[in-house]
C-alpha cells in the first residue's frame, strides 16, 4: 500500500478516536475512579487480548498460507489484524474500514485476488464463528440452567432456528464461494447499484477465480478451514475470561460459566445495532441485561461495559498507531516489484 492511502485510513482512525473521546458518557474523574477500583484486573484485561488477538491472527494466517510457503510473516498478519480491527470498531455498519485496508497492506505479498479471497474467507469464518457460538451457549443454557418460562423458550428456539439457518447458508457460500453472490446482492441496494453492476461486468473474472479459491480451501483443504474456524471460535471463549476477571472485582458469585452466557448475549445484542460505531450504548445495555438475566445486579453489568469499553477504545489507538510502523521494508519491496 502506498503511503498515501496508508495515511488516509491513519487520519480516518484517528478523527474516529477523537469522536469517541468527546461523547464518552462519562466525566473522567469518575472514569479514573472506576479504572483504579479494577486494580491490576484492567491490566490483566489488556494483556488477554494480545492472546485474543494472536489467535484471530493465527486464525487468518492459516488461511493465507493455505499450506504453502508464503511471503508475509506470521507477526505482520498479527499487526494488520489489529489495524483492522481498530478500523473496523472505528466505523458505523462495521467491516468498512478494516477489511479494505487488509486486503491493500496484504496485495504486495500474495497479489491482490489472494489477498481479496484471504480476507473475504477470514470474514466469513469471524462472522460463521460467532453464530456458533451462539447456537453453543443458547444449547448449553437450555442444559444446564433449564429455563421454564415459556417465552423464553420462544425466544431461544427462534435464536436457534435462525443460528442452524444461517450455519446452513455460511456452507453453502463456503461451497460455491461467496464474492459474486454478494456482488449480485449489492445490485439491488439503491445509491451504490450502479458502481456495483458496473464492478461486477468489470471483475466478474476476478471475482469467479476468488470465489474458487474460496471453495477449494472448504472443500481440498478441509483440516485448515476446520483450524481457522477452531480458533475464531476458541478467541470467542477465551473473550469470556475478560467479563469474568472484571465481574471478579465487584462479586465472588459468578461461574466462568455465566460469563459465556453473559458474553454470547451481549455480542447478539451489540450486533443487532452493527451501524453504531464502536456499538456505543448497545454493548452496555447488553450486558446490563444480560447479568440481571442471570440474578446478578444489573449495575455490575454497566460497569462490565464500561471497562469493556476503555479497554477497546486503547486498544482501537494502538492498532491505528501500529498503521505507521514496519511499512519501510514494504515500500522498499513495492518499488522492487513494480507493485503500489
């Protein structure tokens, strides 16, 4: 990628972290005071997502290398994840920012049909694990805490319905590939249906060899597009170690347990408000009901949220600072390769 767009995702990421700062709902000597209650559990919260991390970027560099001998190293895949990431946080509707600037930090090592095709997947394989997650926790909740409420009842056989159907379109996209369907898709969509006709007689090549590509690894390679799915859904469950170490601070009566029901529902809940950037409200007001749904005050819940909230708004900073280090010996490989 050239400097030049490197450095308009960088002010975009940053006039994003600007905006966070100046509607935090919060003052900031109460949010000091919050951050010093925590102790060295916020410290502890920080450290867990560069496990978390290393394993979503673990998960997209199996993907890329796909078995074979690659170019890109296994820690530059772990910074672009983390820029991505930011950028992705940083943004309304979500997978706007992010997704873009992987697929051009990635182009020069693997060329852009791979590049496109890796991220498309890795998404693909994000987005799939989160609805098994999903169907697990709801499964596991119907077990072992045995729910009488017949509304209830409703209300997880409709989440599980809608997780089995959705489990059974990811694998039908996995089989056929999923980058001209999507393109077909964004025909329909007023205001961006014109570029995308137009994108799609031009690329539509490209976009049939990425969706092959795509195909190949679900069905010749098996056991790494089983492996990137593992551990997306491994980094879901290892996430839930965050709401138990900040619920540790304020009760003793919590199970890691309840911390995956808490976690499983507050992310459906923040993705049902995907086009507030960073999920402003919509994360603290999951958590809130997620832990009164499990007799735990709902005020450990906001303050869950809170701290939630400042460790991601740190960690978005870092990914965009990130943006700026270790591009010289990229330019210098562009410049030998002729590639932008």
């Amino acid at each position: 990628m050239t400097d030049k767009f490197r450095n308009i995702f960088l002010a975009f990421g940053i006039i994003a972290i600007i905006i966070m700062l100046c509607t935090f709902e919060m003052d900031y000597a109460e949010l000091w005071h919050n951050l010093k209650k925590a102790g060295f559990w916020f410290p502890a919260v920080l450290l867990l997502w560069v496990l978390i991390y290393g394993m979503n970027a673990l998960s997209w560099y199996v993907i890329i290398c796909d078995g074979e001998h690659t170019k890109i190293s296994f820690w530059r895949v772990y910074k672009l994840t983390i820029s991505g990431f930011a950028l992705n946080y940083a943004t309304p509707v979500g997978l706007m920012g992010g997704e873009p600037y992987r697929i051009m930090e990635l182009t020069p090592y693997v060329g852009v049909n791979k590049a496109t095709s890796s991220v498309i997947l890795y998404v693909m394989t994000h987005i799939f694990s989160h609805f098994w997650f999903w169907l697990l926790s709801a499964l596991a909740f119907l077990i072992l805490m045995r729910p009488t409420d017949v509304f209830l009842l409703l209300i997880f056989g409709i989440l599980i319905s809608v997780c089995v159907l959705a489990i059974y379109f990811f694998l039908k996209g996995y089989k056929n590939g999923m980058a001209v369907r999507t393109l077909q898709l964004l025909t329909h969509i007023p205001f961006i249906k014109r570029w995308s006709v137009r994108f799609l007689e031009e690329k539509r090549e490209d976009l049939e060899r990425i969706d092959a590509q795509i195909a190949s690894l679900h069905k010749q390679r098996k056991s790494t597009f089983y492996m990137a799915l593992l551990l997306e859904l491994g980094a879901r469950i290892v996430g839930c170690w965050e709401v138990y170490f900040i619920l540790s601070i304020l009760t003793t009566d919590v199970s890691f347990l309840h911390c995956i029901f808490i976690m499983a529902f507050t992310s459906l809940f923040a993705n049902l408000f995907f086009f507030s950037p960073m999920q402003l409200g919509a994360r603290e007001g999951g958590f809130a009901i997620a832990t009164g749904g499990l007799a735990i005050s709902a005020a450990f819940g906001i303050y869950t949220g809170l701290i939630t909230r400042v460790r991601e708004l740190i960690w978005i900073v870092i990914g965009v600072l990130l943006m700026k280090v270790g591009n010289k010996k990229v330019a210098e490989n562009n410049e030998i390769n002729g590639n932008d």
